[in-house]
C-alpha cells in the first residue's frame, strides 16, 4: 500500500504569506520537487522518510528562485484580468485601431529599414499578425488592448518578415538588433493570448 502525508505550511515571503502544500509520499522514491504553476499553488512533493527539517532547508535554499517566480507569475495573472475586462473593442473605432497600429509600423520600419506595401486588420482568431509575400502586414484588432511593448513585438516581428519570410536565426537576429528583450515580450504575449483571442 502507498502512504501519502498532506499538510500545508505557511511562508513569509517579502513579508506576504504564501500557503506551501507538502505532499511526502511512498511513491516519491528520491529528490524533493517544488512546483508552482500558479502564485496560489506552490506544492511541495517528497519522498515520505523525508523530515520537515528537511523540507524547511529545502524550501530556505530555493526562496530567491520562489520569490522571482512568485513576482513573474502575479505580474502575468493581473495583466490577464485586466485584459479579460477589456475584450470588447467598441471603445475604439477600426480607424483609430488602424490610425495608431500604422504610427507603430511607420517607427519601427524606419528602424529597421524596411517597408511594407500596406497594413490591414484582422480579427484572426489564432494570430497576432502576419506578412504576405508582397509584403502586406496584418495585425490583429484586438492588440490594441495589450502595452503598446507587447504590440511593438508583434509589428517587429512581422516587419522582419519583410526581409525573411521564414523564423531563421537571420529573422531572429534582425528581431533582436531592435528590441533586444524580444523574448520576454514574446513570453508575456503568449501568456495573454488565450484570454485575447
Ligand atoms: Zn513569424
């Protein structure tokens, strides 16, 4: 028979409380896992003769990485509540969508030195945004909600399109020579992205 031990233990982080739930378990044969897919469930895992001592020295060598991430993954959950409010575009007519998506384009195309032949809207419902062979740009309607860093990626990426049409290493080093955090804006369009479109 398998033997389980569940119990819970508060942590002061920077001074704010965070429930950590401890499982020891016959299963777990060896290491001690911490898992946090939320900044509401941090979960300990561990083999059952593991002692609490144990587990706190654990937990007291892993604090920086666990505040970092707890930080990384409140800042994601408050931008997608905030975006889950804002869905509805009638705020914004397509013209002014169209009017500041263009201000973008022009900026970053100078930057970047390339152009495009013309810049449309869509409403795609699995897509940023997109670059035809002749070079024609679409992005989509809704990014007008997201921080204008997250909307810049996407028209950087798209014009980079211009020059390659492919994700080669070229593509991402031309993304990368003007907006050298590409990645982390990358990161945090794809966390919003199922509650944007
Ligand atoms: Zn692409």
């Amino acid at each position: 028979m398998h033997k389980t031990i569940h119990e819970q233990k508060t942590l002061l982080l920077n001074t704010t409380p965070y429930t950590i739930n401890i499982i020891r378990t016959s299963r777990r044969k060896r290491s001690i896992a911490l898992s946090i897919p939320s900044h509401e469930n941090i979960t300990i895992r561990a083999p059952l003769r593991t002692t609490i001592q144990e587990i706190d020295t654990f937990l007291s060598q892993q604090t920086n990485w666990l505040i970092k991430k707890i930080i990384v993954l409140q800042n994601y959950a408050a931008l997608k509540e905030e975006h889950k409010k804002n869905l509805d575009l009638t705020p914004y007519s397509k013209q002014q969508i169209l009017t500041k998506f263009l201000e973008r384009a022009t900026f970053w195309s100078t930057q970047l030195k390339v152009e495009f032949k013309k810049l449309l809207l869509s409403n795609a419902k699995k897509r940023w945004g997109s670059c035809t062979a002749e070079n024609v740009i679409r992005i989509n309607a809704v990014l007008i909600k997201v921080p204008v860093e997250l909307l810049d990626y996407v028209i950087v990426h798209e014009l980079c399109h211009v020059r390659h049409k492919n994700h080669s290493p070229y593509f991402w080093k031309m993304v990368a020579s003007v907006m050298p955090d590409y990645q982390t804006r990358r990161n945090q369009l794809n966390q919003l992205g199922c509650s944007l479109l």
